[in-house]
C-alpha cells in the first residue's frame, strides 16, 4: 500500500501527508543534520496561498498541508512538484542559516542525547534529529541533492489523505506518481531492555529523567498495552508517579515523552527537585520500579484504560491526527492498523495481567546513571 485515502464527506477540510522513509537514520557520523537540512530546503513555502509543513524524525521526513476541501487536489500537485524541482543554491544556503540560528538558540537536549546513547549505543538511532551546529555548517549542496535522490523517491513514499476531498481526483495522481515500494533496511537497534536515569542541575533545582526502552514499534501497531501502561504510570495528575511525587517530594512529573521506532522505542519523564532529596527520590521510585506489579492496581488500570479510549476518539474526530496515525504505521511498518476495526478491540481485551507482564519485562531493568555534564555513566 503506497497511499491511503480516507474520506469524510461532513468534513470542512482535508489533510495531505506526504512521508518518506528517511530521517536522521541515514545521516552519518560526520553529517549529523543532513536530513534535517533536506527537509528545510525542500519545504518551500512560497506559491501563494499555500501552507506547507514538514518535520524531521529519526526514520522518517513528512511534508504536509491542511486545505480546503476544494483545493486538495491542485495543492497536491504543487506539493509533489515542489519535492521534485531543482534544488536552489540560494535556497540552501538561506536554509542551513536558518538552522544554524536555530541551533545556536535551541541547541539539541544533552540530557536527551545522552539518554538515546544509552539505550540504543552506537547505532544511527543515537543521532539527533536536529543535528549539529559544527556539521550542519560544513553541508554541501551536493550533499542535500544526493540524500533527495536516495532517499526522496516515489519508491520510499507514503501518502495519506484524510478529510473532505475529491477522490475521483486524487487517486489517478496518486496511482501515477507512486510506484512500487522498495524494501528499507530498519536500522540496528541496542539490546533491550535498558534504563538509564540522568541527573542534571538547573538552576537551584536539580531535573532528574528516567528512561526506560520499550518494546518495538511492529508490536505497538497490534496492542493497546504500552498506552494504557503508559497512562497508568503518568497519564493524569492521580496516575501512579504523580501520586508518589506529590505525596512523598510535593512535586510533579514533567510531560512525558514516548517514541518509537522500528525495532524499539523508549519512555521517559523527569521532575524538579531540590538537589539535597534527589538521591532520595530517585531511591523511591527505583524501588517502585523493582516492585512494580504491586503498585500497578486495577483502579488505576480501568481508569487508565477509559484515558486511553478518550485519548482514540478524540483523534477520530480530527482529520491531521488520523493522517498522522496512519502515514506513521504505513511508513514503519508499511501496513494500515485502523483505531476503529484493530485498536478498539484489542483495547477491550486487554486485561490488568497483560499490563503486569509487560512492566515486569521492560520497567524493572537495574538503570544506569549519567552524569550529562561529563558523558560519564555507573
């Protein structure tokens, strides 16, 4: 499947996702930051009143646009042709100065980064997405024609189309312009699983991260486990970190985090405390950790399970969400999984004991600790 086209009629606009298998992944040690700047260059905003998008990951490139129901078809063709023009040497130099002011403003997270080294060693999955100021700054234009030309192809391409919109025009363009898909290694991932806590200071307090791997991508499409998991632990202010960090330090987690990628993904939250109760923070929710089927009760089961009901229907309802939803499992793992007909059901048998073994296997890892101020680690 190269495309997915689904319509709703009653909608007031329609949504265009346009992914690629390619991301910072295919960077190299030397270019960290190449797709990043391929993604920049080729996302031209200009051509009147169109709005394009795009976004780098770590596997993939998107490049999207929300539109009238009317102008689906015609800002479709411009998006395609704007991914496939010439790529100006003017354009890319004002986009690697963008970036660069960019970095220089909003360097990559060192706490994150030291975290992904952790949990995924020395594989592609430990680039930063965004790059580096010393490696953006030396890309050659030839280097952002040849990641287009390897990468950027009809093969390698996903598009989803959700909202109100033509078919009888839009699926011929489609149908043309997409061929067959050529298979993409997945990169080689760390050993799971793995956890690692990174301490870092700011200011007078002291922001501590947890980070556990989690299982893979491929598993996640077929089972709701890691959502209902994920918000029992610290969906909601009475999920059962936020519970033990209000009532033991006074404080709550900060937002949590949760990617997946082909062969893995990871979790991770964070809070701020005062330096002299971190090593007595972190002491508690390692023993949570270690004891965590106990702590994992039925109460907070059911309610985590309505969260993750609620959290699905709302993105039934929004057409950019649903592209997104489905452009991601097409593009990692080229097949459709339909919160309706797949998740929904599986949801409603997933059951308490389910939740218990899946922490059991990946949240009770002995975590490693990094210092991100030195890179160390025991």
């Amino acid at each position: 499947m190269n495309y997915l086209l689904l319509k709703n009629d009653t909608a007031r606009t329609s949504s265009i996702r346009i992914f690629f298998r390619a991301g910072s992944v295919n960077d190299t040690d030397q270019k960290q930051g190449l797709a990043h700047v391929v993604e920049h260059v080729l996302c031209d905003p200009s051509g009147g009143y169109y709005e394009f998008d795009a976004e780098t990951y770590k596997e993939y490139l998107v490049f999207s646009s929300e539109q009238l129901p009317q102008d689906t078809g015609e800002v479709l063709e411009k998006l395609w042709s704007k991914l496939n023009a010439p790529i100006s040497y003017l354009r890319f130099r004002k986009e690697k100065e963008v970036i660069h002011t960019e970095l220089l403003q909003h360097p990559p997270d060192l706490t994150l980064q030291t975290a992904m080294e952790v949990l995924f060693g020395n594989t592609p999955l430990m680039y930063s997405s965004g790059g580096y100021n010393e490696q953006v700054i030396d890309l050659t234009l030839n280097d952002v024609a040849t990641f287009r030309d390897n990468y950027l192809t009809p093969d390698n391409c996903k598009v989803v189309i959700t909202g109100n919109f033509d078919q009888a025009t839009i699926e011929p363009f489609l149908a043309q312009n997409l061929t067959q898909t050529r298979t993409s290694p997945s990169p080689s991932s760390a050993q799971i699983p793995r956890g690692c806590i990174v301490r870092d200071k700011d200011s007078d307090l002291e922001t501590i991260n947890f980070f556990y791997s989690l299982f893979s991508r491929s598993e996640y499409l077929a089972q709701p486990q890691i959502s209902i998991l994920i918000n029992m632990l610290i969906g909601s202010s009475s999920a059962l970190l936020n519970q033990l960090l209000r009532k033991n330090f006074g404080v709550y987690s900060l937002a949590e985090q949760t990617e997946y990628y082909s062969e893995c993904g990871f979790f991770n939250f964070g809070f701020f405390i005062n330096p002299n109760r971190t090593d007595e923070a972190i002491g508690v929710l390692e023993n949570m950790f270690a004891n965590i089927k106990k702590h994992l009760t039925n109460e907070l089961f059911e309610r985590a399970k309505q969260r993750t009901l609620f959290e699905w229907q709302r993105w039934l309802s929004d057409p950019s969400a649903i592209s997104w939803w489905h452009g991601e499992n097409l593009i990692i793992a080229n097949r459709s999984c339909d919160i309706e007909t797949d998740l929904f059901p599986a949801l409603e048998k997933t059951t308490l004991e389910d939740i218990h073994a899946l922490a059991q296997k990946y949240l009770t890892t002995q975590p490693t600790y990094i210092d991100p101020a030195t890179g160390s680690a025991h």
